[in-house]
C-alpha cells in the first residue's frame, strides 16, 4: 500500500492572494469560535433529518430555471396568482438569487470541510506510523537486559492495540458430531445419485 504524504502548500497559486492573511494560522478553538459566530449572524441555519432532507430534496427537484421562468411569467400575469400563492415576481427572483448566493457559499464551506477532514486524515496516519514505530524500536529494544524498562510499556502497548481491534468472539457454531466411518458418503456416490 503506497501512502501520500501531502505538504501544506496552497492547491492553487493564487489561493493566497484571494483570501486576505491576517497573521498566524488559526488554532482549531480559533475557526470552531468564529464558524460558530458567522452560525449566530447567518438568519437561516435549518438542520433537517435525514427524513425531512429526504422529503425537500424530493420536492425541490422540480426547481430548473426554465419552470421557474415560466411560473414567475404566471405570478406576474394574473393578479389571482400571485395572491393564490403569496408572492410577487420580483420576490419569487429575489428568493432564487439568493438560493443561487448559498449554493456558492455551502459549495465554499464544503470545499473548506473536505480540506480541513483530508488534513485530520494526515494528521491522523502520521500518528499512526509514529505508534508503529515507537511500538516496533521499543519492542526490539525491550529484549536488551539493558532497556528492560521498556518491557511494561511495550506489554501494555501490546494489550490496547489487541484491545482496540476487538476481542475475537469464539465460534458459536452448533456442535455437530464429527463424521464416523459408517456415516461420511464417498463423494463419488452423491455425484450418481
């Protein structure tokens, strides 16, 4: 298995230039303290559950711009419509521009998310080839009369890791009686039967 070690260079040349720099990078309290800010002043945050996503994705797949178009040019055409439904043409466009302006910004935030996980994923697979080779230098150097302070840590290295990866549960198979002589069928008399 080959594995990637990426650096922390910016993915894109003028990454830099399009987002102003303020100083030092932000701690992980720091950009969990300001998403949480920009939640509070952002007037639509609606968490939906899986159900409820389900059945607005549902409906909204109707959404092209071509209907759109068509059912404002309704709204504005007769005044019944548009009292029947509860909104005029421009507030119908002025609510699809700013669904357009959130796809940007949830598209954004996405891009954000997906940076931030791969970068915990790194973070997480430098930790775990640091244990392998803690465990495999200790290990080795534990069999020296010399480090045998190392043998507990090793030991109780030994016992989480076993731990972690789950106890083995035992077979629970039914007992079946093994196969005597009188009772096991050549297999060449199952095969003319």
């Amino acid at each position: 298995m080959k594995i990637m070690m990426l650096n922390n260079s910016s993915p894109t040349p003028n990454a830099a230039a399009d987002s102003p720099s303020t100083g030092a990078p932000l701690t992980p309290q720091e950009v969990v303290d300001q998403l949480q800010a920009i939640r509070a002043r952002i007037a639509d945050v609606t968490p939906l559950t899986g159900d409820q996503r389900q059945a607005v994705r549902g409906l909204s797949r109707v959404v092209t711009n071509e209907i759109l178009q068509a059912s404002i040019g309704a709204i504005g055409s007769a005044d019944l419509v548009a009292m029947s439904v509860g909104h005029q043409p421009d507030d119908v466009r002025a609510l699809y521009d700013e669904s357009n302006r959130w796809n940007q910004a949830e598209a954004e935030l996405r891009t954000m998310l997906n940076g931030i996980a791969g970068a915990n994923l790194i973070r997480r697979q430098r930790l775990a080839l640091i244990i392998k080779q803690t465990y495999g230098v200790s290990a080795a150097l534990s069999n020296d009369p010399a480090h045998v302070e190392l043998v507990p840590q090793v030991a109780e290295i030994k016992r989480l890791k076993r731990l972690a990866r789950g106890k083995k549960k035992p077979a629970t198979q039914d007992p079946q009686p093994a196969p005597t002589a009188s009772t096991t069928v050549p297999q060449s008399a199952t095969k003319q039967q």
